[in-house]
C-alpha cells in the first residue's frame, strides 16, 4: 500500500471508525444484549488505532510479519472473549468484516487514479481477510476451551454418590469411565467411606456405554482400594451383552462381587449387612 | 466382497475415543447388527483405539460396511505410524503388556471379531484390520 494512502487512511480515522460503526449497528442479529453500544466501540477504536498504527508502505502486504502481532492480539482478545460470551461465529466473523466496507469507502471517496484505487482495494481487501482467519481461529480456540471445561464439569456433577442405607453407600455411573473420571470416581468413593462410616459401595455401571479392558481395570483398581478401606464393593448394572464380551475379551471379574442390577446389588448387601427386609402384616382390628 | 460405504476418522486425542465408538454403532445399527455384536465391535474398536492414541500418539481409522454374498458386516482398518512392534507373537499372547494394563487388548479383540489380521513392524507403524459380520 502507498505511503500517501495509509496517510490518508491516518487522517481520516473518525470517519472509517463512524461508517465501521454503522455498518455493524445495521446489522440486525447484533447482539446488545450481550455488549453495549459502548463496549462495542471501545473494541473497535482499539483495533482500527492499532491496525493504522501498525501499517507501513513495506508490510502492508506481508500480514505474516511481526509488525502485525499487536493487531493480532487484540483481534484474538475480541474474538476469544466473544466465544465465551457466546456470540455466534456469523457475529464474530461480521465484527471484522464489516471494517471492510468502511475503509472500501473511504479509499473510493479519497483516490481519483482508479489503477492505485484498484490495487490498495486488493491489498485491504487480502488484509482484512487475513485478519478473518485469526479472528475464527481463535474464535474456535475459545469454543474448545468452553468444551473443556464443561467435560470437567461434567465428570464433576455426573458422579453423586447416594447414601441408600446405613451403611450402604451407592454410586450409579453415567457414561465413559476414563482415566480421569475414575480418579475422581475413586476419591469420592473413598471419602464418603469414611465420611457415611460405610462398610458396602454399590458401583452402578448400568449407564457405562462400553466396558474395555481399560475400564475393567479402573474398576478392579476401585474395588482393590475400597477394599484397603475395609469395606466391600459390589459391582452393579452389568447387562448380558456386556457379561458376554467381557468373557470373551478374557477379562477375569471373579474376584468382584457383580450383580446384573441394582435392586440384587441392594438385597446382597442387606444379607452381609444381616439384615432382612419383611412385609408388614396388617392385622385387622375387630 | 464388496464396500457399501466408507468413511474416515482422524484420531489424536482421548475425546476422539467416544466419536469413533459413536459412529461405529452408528453404522452397526444401520445395517441391523443385533445388540451383542454392536457391543463386541464396539468394545473391540475401544481397545484399537486405545492402543493407537497409547502406543502411536494416533492415527487413522478407516470404517467400512462390507458385503460378502447374503452378509453385511463392518470393517475397521486402525493405521498408524507408531514405532510398530517389534514380537508380534508376544502382543497377542493374553496378558502381554509393555504399558502396564492388561495385555488383554489384542488378543481380545481377536476374540470378539470374526476376522481380524494384524501387520507391524519396527519403525513403520501398525495396521490392524478387522471385520465384524452382522451375524458373526
Ligand atoms: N498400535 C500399536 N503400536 C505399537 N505397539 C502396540 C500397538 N498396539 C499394541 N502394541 C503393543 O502390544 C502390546 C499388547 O497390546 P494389548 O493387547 O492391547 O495390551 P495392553 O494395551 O494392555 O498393553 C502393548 O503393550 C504394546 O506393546
Ligand atoms: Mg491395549
């Protein structure tokens, strides 16, 4: 780009921030719920004065160049905080694009010789669309964060664990047991042991998808563990079809105590608990 | 034997272990595989899996529907440019294990697969081909 045209688009900053603006408030899905009018121009006129700051005749077509690094961390800053507000990518992505237009007028209004019109619209224009690609990239980089950190929420909150009897503590597993979650499984188990004076663990994997042989193994290791505390560990909720492939993947569970569902989980752990559960007679009174 | 269908998994990280087994059910149910072998291939596809992110750092899975005469089936091809091994006979011997686990996933899945190859060398990666036939 000319010298005299980044002067230009210099001294006419005002007016590309203003028309900039504009064309981001007539967008009708602009989200002012989730920013103000304010915000939304603070972000921008940071952005415009680093991007004309930064700007020179040598490297306004070499966006892969130092120089622009500053830019780009402001973009990333925007288009990272948005993700995690939740604006869509059609937002984010009209954020930038939308700056294109208003420089696009502001250099047809400005440059009479139609050649270097054309040439300086090329440059911004492969610009801008540079600066696109960083805001989507990291854009997508701050979606995958979110997702992060709901999987760890997930495992969190997807292990209660359910004081059934005195004495008797029940953990109904939902979904796939990797290695993290049996960490966490496992701690939580041990604690409640101790916390509920528990001498029975019921762990229900009617809600795994798929036992391997590393998902029997982290049970195993659970079973060995509760056992260290003293107390027994019954494994629950094993279907037929998974009973089968067990078998046949060679895994040995005879040292656990399985049971197909709960409600026999429960009734093995009342007998070693010794204790019996009676229907009520009700005698009639005369 | 003829492929009805193909697609193409990249596999590099842990998270990619539930895609693949989601969308290998995905096609078992398709062509009306029964609950017992969805489970065994989706089991045996988990230890694959497993092996390749483990043992390679990951790879490539290949999910095919075959057809051979009356009988659907899937195959899985698991390609990776691993360090390979190096005694074949050894890892499918049950309870061989350089990784501290059960030396159960080789050997199992050869159990749980109506046909299974294996192809490994040193220096050139592992390629684990298996098929598991709708009523197999
Ligand atoms: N894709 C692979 N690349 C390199 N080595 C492998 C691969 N898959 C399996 N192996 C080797 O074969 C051994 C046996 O594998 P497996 O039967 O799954 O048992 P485990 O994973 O419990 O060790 C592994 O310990 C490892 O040394
Ligand atoms: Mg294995």
């Amino acid at each position: 780009m000319k010298a005299s045209t980044i002067k230009m688009l210099q001294s006419k900053k005002e007016q590309i921030i203003e028309l900039w603006m504009e064309n981001q408030m007539e967008d009708p899905t602009l989200r002012e719920d989730l920013m103000s009018n304010e915000d939304l121009r603070v972000q921008s006129i940071e952005l415009i004065d680093t991007l004309l700051h930064t700007l020179n005749e040598g490297n306004s077509t070499q966006v892969e160049s130092q120089d622009f690094e500053p830019v780009f961390e402001i973009l990333a800053g925007i288009s990272l905080s948005r993700a995690r507000q939740g604006y869509t990518p059609r937002e984010t992505a009209t954020f930038i694009f939308s700056l294109k237009d208003a420089i696009f007028s502001v250099l047809g209004e400005n440059i009479s010789d139609l050649s270097l019109l054309n040439q300086e619209l090329l440059e911004v224009s492969k610009l801008i669309d540079s600066l696109g690609i960083v805001t989507f990239e990291t854009f997508i980089q701050g979606r995958e964060e979110v997702i992060l950190r709901q999987t760890d929420e997930i495992a969190e909150i997807s292990t209660p664990i359910i004081r059934v009897w005195d004495g008797i503590i029940a953990l109904p597993i939902i979904g796939t047991l990797d290695s993290a979650r049996t960490q966490i499984v496992m701690e939580n188990l041990l604690v409640e042991i101790v916390n509920s004076e528990s001498s029975i663990a019921i762990l229900d994997i009617s809600g795994v998808p798929a036992v391997d042989s590393l998902v029997a193994q982290h049970l195993i290791k659970t079973v060995s563990a509760t056992r260290l505390m003293g107390a027994e560990c019954i494994i629950s909720g094993i279907r037929p079809e998974i009973a089968q492939t067990i078998v046949h993947l060679g895994i040995d569970l005879s040292s656990i105590i399985t049971k197909a569902t709960l409600a026999s989980a429960l009734r093995q752990a009342f007998t070693m608990l010794q204790l019996e559960v009676t229907k009520v007679r009700k005698d009639k009174k005369v | 034997m003829i492929t009805l269908n193909r697609d193409r998994l990249l596999i590099h990280k842990d998270q990619d272990v539930v895609i693949l087994r989601n969308r290998v059910k995905e096609y078992a149910t398709k062509i009306g595989m029964g609950l017992v072998n969805q489970t065994k291939l989706i089991t045996g596809t988990s230890e694959l899996v497993r092996n390749m992110l483990r043992y390679a750092q990951g790879g490539e899975v290949l999910i095919e529907v075959v057809s051979r005469g009356r009988e659907n089936g899937i195959r899985l091809t698991f390609s990776d440019r691993g360090p390979g091994i190096a005694d074949l006979d050894k890892a499918m011997q049950d309870g061989f294990s350089t990784g501290r686990s059960l030396g159960l996933g080789l050997p199992g899945t050869k159990r749980l697969m109506s046909e299974f190859s294996i192809k490994s060398a040193p220096g050139e990666g592992t390629t684990v081909t298996v098929i598991k036939w709708k009523n197999g």
